[in-house]
C-alpha cells in the first residue's frame, strides 16, 4: 500500500478537473513517487436536468458575451498536458450522479482512477452522454464490473442518494470549486495546478513530520 494518499475532489463534466488529474497523473509518472488517489464527488451543477444544458448558453448568461475566449483558455492549458481537448465537441453539460456512483464502489475493484479518465474522455473527447446508464455500463464494462452490475448501480435510488449526500457533504464542507486535491490530509491544493506546484506538494506531503 503506498505510504501517500491523494484524495481527489472532481465533476466529470468539469475540464479543468480532467486537466488538473491528468497534470497530476503526468507528475506521479515522472517522479516515480507511490500514490493512492481516491476520488469524491463534487457537483458543479446539482441542478442540471436530465437532458443536461448548454455550457455556452449557460456561461453566456452567467458572465455576459461570448464564452469563446474563456474555452480557448481551457483548451490551450490541455495542449500543454497533452491533451487535444476542442470544447466544442461537447456543447452539454450531464448530471453526474450516476457516474459518480461507479467511480465510488470501482475504489473496491482497484480501478476507480482509471474509470474517472475513461469517464472524463467519454465526455469531453468523444462527446458521449456521460448520464445515461447504457453508456456508464458499457465504459464500466472494461474497468472491473459487469454490464448488468454497472447499470444495477447507475440506475439505483439508494446508491445515487449517498452519491448526491457525499456531493453536498463536500459543498458544505467548504469545497467551493473543483479540482480539488488533499495530500495525506496534511495539505490541500484548489484548482488546476502547474505541474511544479504538484511535485511541491508532494514533497511536502512526502516529508516526514516535525513534531513539537
């Protein structure tokens, strides 16, 4: 069991929170360091319907104009990490309990990191709803469950409830934006960090502690 811990706050429709795991990932890679990351949910939008909405329309409406230049900033900070994100691609934005749901019991499975990066390229990258639980089975499939299991799970009251309770507890519990990280619940980094502030954190996190 490696000796650090990333707990790892996202939304799967949130691109920053995609840019920020992956500069995390890219980081873990080349410093060799040992890491569990587990990840929690967070929603951007608790009330998005289930047809989800416009991301540009509700952006427009938010902060006035044309949110063009705000998704180029989004997208030139992914070409850095190596990821060729185009915003337009995926023009809603999904409720995201249900997706939540299966990236909480893949932690048992040992596949929950990778899960949440296949949900992220689904939703960004190949523009897939995300929502529905034909598609959230279909992904969850090649991750560590059965079709029939991942759809029990998408689809079940109970199981979204703790989803949406654990989204709330978050919220309340002062996270106000996404991605957010916490290493060995000594330290904690909001939003989407350079990788050099990553590598600082983990070093820090790393470091043994100086007791008084």
């Amino acid at each position: 069991m490696p000796d650090l811990q990333i707990d790892v706050v996202t939304d799967i429709v949130c691109p920053w929170c995609f840019i920020g795991v992956a500069r995390l990932e890219k980081v873990l890679a080349r410093t060799g360091a040992a890491a569990r990351i587990v990840h929690h949910p967070f929603f951007l939008d608790p009330d998005v319907p289930p047809e989800g909405i416009d991301v540009a329309e509700k952006l427009s409406k938010r902060f006035g104009g044309d949110p063009s230049a705000m998704f180029a900033r989004v997208e030139a900070e992914a070409r850095k990490t190596g990821i060729a994100l185009d915003l337009s691609k995926q023009p809603r934005q999904r409720p995201t309990a249900a997706a939540h749901t299966l990236i909480r019991h893949a932690l048992e499975k040992g596949t929950q990191e990778a899960l949440a990066m296949a949900l992220f390229r689904a939703h960004f990258m190949d523009a897939r709803n995300v929502a529905d639980p034909e598609i959230l089975a279909a992904i969850a499939a090649r991750h560590g469950f059965t079709t029939e299991e991942a759809r029990q799970l998408a689809t079940d009251a109970e199981e979204l409830a703790i989803t949406r309770q654990l989204a709330l507890d978050a919220a309340q519990g002062g996270i106000s934006g996404v991605p957010f990280f916490v290493f060995n619940r000594r330290s904690a980094l909001s939003g989407c960090q350079p990788e050099d502030v990553f590598e600082q954190a983990l070093a820090q996190a790393a470091a043994p502690q100086i007791r008084a």
